[in-house]
C-alpha cells in the first residue's frame, strides 16, 4: 500500500527550527503519510537530528546529499516518494494538525490533480497575518488556463508549491522537477506551471493551513544584482512555458508578471540603506532589460494595470531614475 500523502521537506541550517516543523507533520491527523527529510549538506546538527527522527517514526525517510539547492534537494525526495499525492514543507515553518487530512480528502473525494490552501505569515515582530486565497475551483481545459493567467498576476493565488498537495502520478508521468533556484528568481513557479500544464482540476481552499515563519535573521532591505538577473531569467522560461498553453493573450500575462516582480525588487532598491551610487546601479540593470520598449507599447493602454504601476512602467521604459525613486517614496505602502 503507498501512503497518501508524501511530505518532502529540504533541510539546511535550521537546527532551531527542525524539530518543530517535523512534529508539526508527525503529528497529522491523516497517519496515512511519509515524511522525506532531505539533508542538503547542512553544516550544523540538521543531519544528526534528520536521523534521529528518523529512527523515532518509522514513516520518516532520511536523505543525505552534498549541498545543491533547496530545488534539487526536492528532487532528490520526488525520486524517492511513493504517496497518491506529494506536499513540499520548509523545514522552518509548520503546519496546521488537519492540513493533510483535508487536502487529501478534499482531492480524494473529488479526483483533483491538485489541491491548495491559504498560509499564515509570522512576521519579524511576533504578530501573524492570515493570507486566505479566494474559494476556487478550476475544472476542464479553459478553467485550467484561467488558474494560469491567475497564478501570474492575481494576488489571491500562491505561488509557493509548499502551500497544497500534487497528484503524484502527474509528476512522475511528465518528469516534473525543479529547476535550481540560485539561478531563477522562483523555481516554484515553474515547477506549478509545468504541472497545471497536464492536469484538468484544481481546487483552492481558503484557510491558512501553513505557517509560514520568519527565522530570525536580518530584516534590513539589500540590494541583490543577482535577483534582477534571475528575475529576467524566470521571464524568458515564462514566455517559452506559455507558449505550450495555446493562450492569446499569453505575452501580455507574462509581462504583467515581470511587471509586478519589477514593483517588489524596485521597492526594495529605493527603499534599502544602500548609497545613492548602488541604488542607480542595481536601477540601471533593470532599465537596461531590451524588452521594455516591447512591454511598454504592449501593457500601457491595458485597463487592468493600476495607474501607479502604469507610471512606474513607463519610468522604467524612458530609464528615469529620479522619478522612480520619489515615486517609491511617496507611493510606498499604497502600491503592491
């Protein structure tokens, strides 16, 4: 008999946070599962502890591997998992004790592909912030390519693959695995949309099953180069994944995406304690993207895009630094 549900979850250098993530699985109300902890090389006491969970709880798996990525630490646990469906968790966050019984009967009991749920953010200062997405259910080939055009541009559905459960049996067929996130800006994004691309329902259910947990470190904002180069990265595999979906409207939905990944990093840029010199740096490699020429002659006239990002587009398309940065200075906590 395979399990219902297998739980893969990567671990590297959370030994504060590990054992509450795995009692947070052990002790599901659905017993049915296996749990695959996979050891990504970590540096301190994750490995000895993996094992000795491992040996408490005959449903727990052990994988040690040299360090690769939370992606491919993934796909080492897919290799391996054998449940009707499989769940991705952080290893410091947890889960609500009903999460799994309810996905998993949820998706039983209506044959969905996949099921997802809201999550419960615990922010740096202690308070929790609920992110409920919107009751849906998508079924048939034109919903399934709606779930599409709202997994890149609408705010109600998650993006994150720990947030739900996966038909197996989908993954397995299509050898469906993760792409390295040092070099992508969300290798979960993609990871979904090659999914949903073979599926035919999809369920969302509204309540924050998953806590989703700030571990602690600095929460002062940075400049990464690095992101801005991987965001355009996910970009241009965006545009070649939708171009299997047969949409109409599938260039517009990708810059869409792109635009509103543009808000959060330049956001972070203005607003990060960073010298004027580096802000116009990390500013410049976003302005220096050939295709915003292309972006903005396609989205400025859509009705859709709030005026303050229609501003900030064509900000970035005329490369005007000074305006971009009073724009997050006054606009900051009125745009997403």
């Amino acid at each position: 008999m395979h399990p219902s549900v297998s739980i893969i979850v990567p671990v590297y250098g959370v030994e504060k946070y590990l054992d509450r993530c795995v009692e947070s699985l052990v002790k599901q109300t659905l017993t049915d599962i296996e749990i695959i902890l996979v050891d990504d090389g970590s540096p301190d006491n994750c490995p000895r502890m993996c094992d000795d969970w491992a040996h408490r709880d005959s449903r727990i798996k052990v994988i040690h591997k040299s360090n690769a990525g939370q992606g491919f630490a993934r796909n080492s646990g897919i290799e391996i998992a054998t449940g009707e469906y499989i769940a991705f968790v952080d290893s410091d966050d947890y889960m609500e004790p009903d999460t799994y019984a309810t996905l998993y009967s949820e998706a039983i009991n209506n044959g969905y592909d996949a099921v997802f749920n809201g999550y419960a953010y615990h922010n740096p200062d202690g308070s929790v912030v609920n992110k409920a997405i919107s009751d849906r259910t998508y079924c048939g080939p034109d919903a399934i390519k709606q779930y599409i055009s709202d997994l890149l541009i609408d705010d109600d559905i998650v993006v994150s693959v720990c947030m739900g459960i996966y038909r197996s049996q989908i993954i397995n067929k299509h050898s469906i695995s993760f792409l390295s996130e040092r070099r992508l800006y969300s290798e979960d994004l993609l990871f979904n949309l090659d999914f949903v691309h073979s599926v035919s329902s999809i369920r969302c259910l509204p309540k924050a099953f998953y806590h989703y947990c700030f571990n602690g470190q600095s929460f002062s904002i940075t400049i990464d180069n690095n992101k801005i180069n991987s965001c355009f990265n996910l970009y241009a595999h965006i545009i070649k994944k939708l171009e299997t979906f047969n949409m109409s409207n599938l260039n517009q939905i990708a810059m869409i995406y792109l635009l509103n990944q543009m808000v959060v990093i330049l956001k972070n840029i203005m607003l990060a304690n960073s010298s004027l010199s580096e802000k116009r740096l990390a500013t410049n490699i976003i302005f220096d993207f050939n295709d915003w020429k292309q972006i903005y002659t396609l989205l400025k006239h859509v009705d859709n895009i709030p005026m303050l990002k229609q501003i900030l587009l064509w900000c970035i398309r005329y490369k005007m630094f000074w305006p971009t940065l009073l724009f997050f200075k006054t606009y900051y906590g009125l745009i997403k």
